[in-house]
C-alpha cells in the first residue's frame, strides 16, 4: 500500500533491543470531499509509521516533509487509561520516498546567521554614478 502524506513531528530513533533499532513518526493525510448537501468536508487521517532499515533517515524525516511511503497498514485498538476505547492505525513502512523538505531542510539550505550578519555589517559600496 502507499500513502502520501506530512510529517506530523520530527522522527524519533528507539532500540527496542541490543541489536534492533526502529524510526518512529506519524504521518497525516489531508482528504476532502462533498456530501450530499453540497458542503466541502476536510477529512484528516493519521497514521503512526515504523521504518527498521536504517536509523540515519530521522535526521530528513522532520516535521512538515511530505512523504511518499510504502508499507502495510495494520489497525490496533486499547482502551485508555480514562477507560474509554481508542482505535489508531500503524503503518510498517518499507519505501520511503521524499517530496518536499521540512523545518531542518529548510534550515540547511538558508544561509546560517553569522555569515548573515557579516553581510549585512559589509558597508555598501558607492558606485552609483549620480
């Protein structure tokens, strides 16, 4: 199955064991559609992903990435600590492919502040000839 959707919080990187190290994120899919009535409905659907095959993808994986994943689905139900029913779905993700960076990639690419502020301190030069 593949779903496409955002990034909903930075990646986290567990060990669950000496050996095995598992990339937790959520991700959310944006849906609408019309009901009978004509009215535009805004659907959101969350999914919370697990990716075992490497560690170093949580460093792109941060909120706001648009992602493309692959995977199989898989619901879960508990009941809550207030006592009442939850219902979430799981997504093991074996595929992930980027489509848009998020809050770090944004931040990589722009210009860090210190040379920001030496180029702003720069006087300009006067070579405007009137």
């Amino acid at each position: 199955m593949n779903i496409t959707g955002r990034v909903t919080a930075d990646a986290q990187v567990r060990n669950v064991s000496d050996s095995r190290t598992v990339v937790s994120f959520s991700v959310a899919i944006n849906d609408s559609y019309k009901n009978r009535a004509g009215e535009r409905i805004e659907q959101v659907t969350y999914f919370d992903c697990a990716y075992w095959l490497s560690p170093k993808v949580a460093t792109i994986l941060t909120k706001g990435t648009v992602v493309e994943l692959t995977g199989r689905v898989s619901a879960r139900a508990w009941t809550g600590k207030d006592g009442e029913a939850r219902a979430g779905l799981d997504f093991n993700t074996s595929s992930i492919k980027l489509h848009a960076g998020g809050r770090k990639a944004d931040a990589e690419r722009a210009v860090p502040i210190t040379e920001r502020a030496a180029l702003e301190a720069k006087p300009l030069e006067e070579d405007v000839p009137f």
